[in-house]
C-alpha cells in the first residue's frame, strides 16, 4: 500500500514557500522547471519524517525542533549530482603538471593551503590531494592541505569514511589506482591514508560564510565547481569577492566548465593552461584590482550575421528544461540584463551537458563584452556537442580575429565556407530565424581576407 505522504498533494504556493525556504537556508534558486523535483523530494522527506500534510511539513521546517538540519537535508537532497574522483581530468592534469608548481615557486606557505568547497562526499577533495602529491614529484612528503567543507553533515561523514564504488574511479588511470587506493574485496576501494593525512573535512554552509568573519587562515587555491551555477547573480558576486579575500595574492580560483566570472567581478585575471582555464588573484605589484565592470549591450565591434529578430524557433513541446532557460537567457540579453543571461546560460549547461545553444550563447555573450579567450573556450564546447552546429563555428572564428589571431581565423572561416555547403544546424534561437543558406554564405564570404 502507498504511504499517504508519496501521494500527498503539494499546492503550489507551498512549494513556493518551501523553494524561498532553501534558498534562504542554502543560496540554490530553483527554477520553475524544478518544482515537481522540490515536490517529489518534499514527498520522500515527509515519508521518512512520518509527516501527512505538507502544511505540517511547511511548519516543522520552518520553526520546528531540528529545522535547520532538516532544511540542509532538504537541500542536499536537492543538489545530490554525479560526481568521481579527477573528474574533468584534463583540470586535474593541468594542476599536476603547471599549476601547483607554480605556486610552489611562488614562495607560499608550505605546505600549500587549499581550500575546497563544496565537497559533497569527498572525491574531489581527495583528487587535489593525489594531483598534489604526483605534482611535488615526492620533493614534499605533505605538499599541500586540503580542508574540505560541505553543509551536509551526511556526505561529509561519507567522505571521512573514504570509502568508495568502483564507478567512484572510473576516471582514474590504473597507475593513480594502484598507487593510492586499496580494494576491499566487494568491489569498493579505500583512499590511502597518505592521501587521506592531507585532507581535513568540515561542516560550512556557504551563505553563512557570506557574513561571518574572514578566517585568518588564506589559501593557495580555492576549488568551487559546479556550486555557483545554482546562485543567484548578486550571491554568486558577494561569494566571489570573500573568495579573492580568502586567496593569498598570486592564488587560483577554480569554477565549473560552465561557470565564468564575467560580469561577476574583474578582480581576478583569467589565465589558460592547455585547456583548462582558470583564475588568478593578481599580485598587488600588477596594481589593484579594478571593479566589476557594468553590464553592456550584447553587441560587438565584430559583426554577426544581418538575420531577422524572431521569436525563437522550437515549439514548446520540443523544449528541454535546459533550452527553455537558454531561451529565457536571450531574452534577457535582448532587454540588457547580461549577468542574468550569463547565469542562465551557466545552469542550462550544467543542466544539460548536451545542449550546444548554451554554450553557443554564453560565447555570444562573452565576445560582446570582449572577453575573447573565454568566448572561444564555450564556443569550443558548444562544438564539441554538435560539430554541426556552424554558428558556434562562425563564433569561435569571430574571437580568433579579436584575439589577433588573423591567420588562424581565415583558416576557420574557409572551413565554415565548406561545411555550410552540407548539412548544417542553426542555432534554435532567434539568432537562426529567417537566415537562409545564400545570406549565411554572403556572411562567410564578408570575413574572408581579400
């Protein structure tokens, strides 16, 4: 028999009396497109609590006993993702090979103090701590220290335990395995205790960092991926600027894929190692940081296909919860709301790796604001989605001109000019409306030298 709370109904305005409630309790912004989630969630909390109505529910996690753990429960219920040890290896690599030399040259404390936030269940934390130890290349017994903060009590004590499934690994090249891992025998692995010595977990809610007093401790790098994409614009601001306080001058900011500070803060110098890009606090003799730069139009110096404005293209029945915030994103742009944009596009790529348009319209974004290196990276990865998706490609040529690349741009562009010739995708937004072949091959030709 169905327990009566997994068939409970949850009227809408108590869902968003609950969805104000975790973002209060957390900084996540759950869009419209996750409320069924927030309500089958509330649902599985209601039935393990022994809870009937959900205006019962309403009252015992806004005042009653043991509230605030029940809110970060709710919370981390809502935020559990896939996530393994070196995940994104070519990030992992990069702070193995360059990074972290780097900063070993740089004269900081040692060993390194790292900070990693918004751990979860452990394997990131643990990742930074083996890259640290291959990178130092056995020079330094203890290279770094990782501390490791997470607001559920329950994954942090997963992650102390340091025991994981096989899936866990399936990053990790057998070396990395053999070396820091021990098989259990039921086909789970234990890190090491070399590399479980350099960690330290503890319980931090990050919106309660936002107001509390700055740690005297400051790190060498601050990992925080895939966290700021469910923040609003202003959180993810006042976190970034506690972040560039946090860093020793000289330090490393890591984000997401997806994430970017563009229109978020100029205090940081974006650097690219190979593929990876990511942050740096510049040193006070480099001169003071300027501010955050205010939003301009999305348009740009280079020019961009003359098309027709339209609405966009897919009916509503063929929109993915990702491709409805893609397009919400543009519409943004078009009414000069960029940052809201931008974060847009962050979520829609996190929330669907294999939607090219966010991607696409996060390049579009970044180029207008002359942020040409970051512009190319997305559009890269929109590209790496759907090869076919020329306007990624015509976007990607666009940043090479303004990074001065001229040869490698023209290169690109004879390139486009062949593939438009077969089957190609447009992008489903407005930009796409109304462009036929001979107008998107006049275009190529224009950006040819001559």
């Amino acid at each position: 028999m169905t327990p009566v709370c997994a068939r409970a109904s949850i009227p809408p305005e108590l869902l968003n009396m609950l969805r104000n409630l975790v973002e209060a309790e957390s900084g996540v912004v759950l869009n419209d497109a996750k409320l069924s989630h927030l309500a089958a969630v509330v649902r599985g909390r209601m039935e393990n609590l022994g809870i009937d109505e959900g205006s019962d529910y309403l009252a015992f996690v806004s005042e009653g006993e043991g509230a605030a753990a029940e809110r970060r429960e709710l919370a981390a219920e809502l935020l559990v993702g896939e996530t393994s040890f070196f995940r994104t290896p070519a990030l992992f690599h990069a702070f193995e090979k360059a990074i972290l030399p780097g900063l070993i040259e740089q004269g900081f404390v040692h060993p390194l103090p790292i900070w990693c936030a918004g751990c979860a269940t452990g394997e990131e934390a643990y990742s930074v701590a083996i890259a640290a130890l291959e990178g130092s290349g056995g020079r330094h017994p203890v290279p770094a220290t990782v501390r490791a903060t997470d607001l559920h009590p329950r994954f942090l004590d997963a992650a102390r335990e340091g025991i994981y499934a096989e899936r866990s690994l399936r990053d990790l090249p057998g070396r990395i395995r053999e070396r820091y891992f021990e098989p259990l025998g039921d086909g789970r692995y234990r890190v090491a205790e070399e590399v479980r010595r350099l960690v330290d977990f503890g319980e931090m809610n990050l919106i309660d960092f936002l107001s509390a007093p700055l740690p005297s401790a400051r790190y060498a790098a601050i990992f925080c991926r895939n966290v700021m994409i469910y923040f609003r614009s202003d959180t993810t601001r006042r976190l970034v600027e506690r972040f560039h306080e946090s860093l020793f001058d000289g330090g490393v900011l890591f984000l997401g894929h997806s994430e970017t500070l563009w229109g978020i803060s100029d205090a940081f110098r974006l650097e690219q190692w190979e593929k990876i890009f990511h942050y740096r606090k510049p040193r006070a003799e480099a001169g003071p940081p300027r501010p955050a730069a205010a939003p301009r139009s999305s348009g740009s110096s280079a020019p961009r296909p003359a098309v027709q404005r339209a609405e966009p293209s897919p009916p509503a029945a063929d929109r993915s919860p990702a491709m409805e915030l893609v397009l919400s994103a543009e519409r943004r742009a078009d009414e000069g709301r960029l940052e809201d944009a931008v974060a847009m596009c962050r979520q829609a790529a996190a929330l669907d790796p294999a939607c090219p348009e966010a991607e696409y319209l996060m390049a579009f974004l970044l180029r207008g604001h002359g942020r040409h290196a970051e512009a190319l990276y997305h559009a890269e990865r929109a590209l790496e989605r759907d090869p076919r998706f020329v306007f990624a490609d015509m976007e990607a040529a666009e940043c090479l001109c303004g990074m001065g690349r001229a040869g490698e741009a023209a290169l690109r562009w004879k390139g486009i000019l062949r593939d438009i010739e077969g089957n190609v995708r447009l992008p489903r937004l407005s930009v796409g409306a109304g462009i036929s072949p001979q107008m998107l091959r006049q275009y190529v030709l224009s950006r040819l030298p001559r």
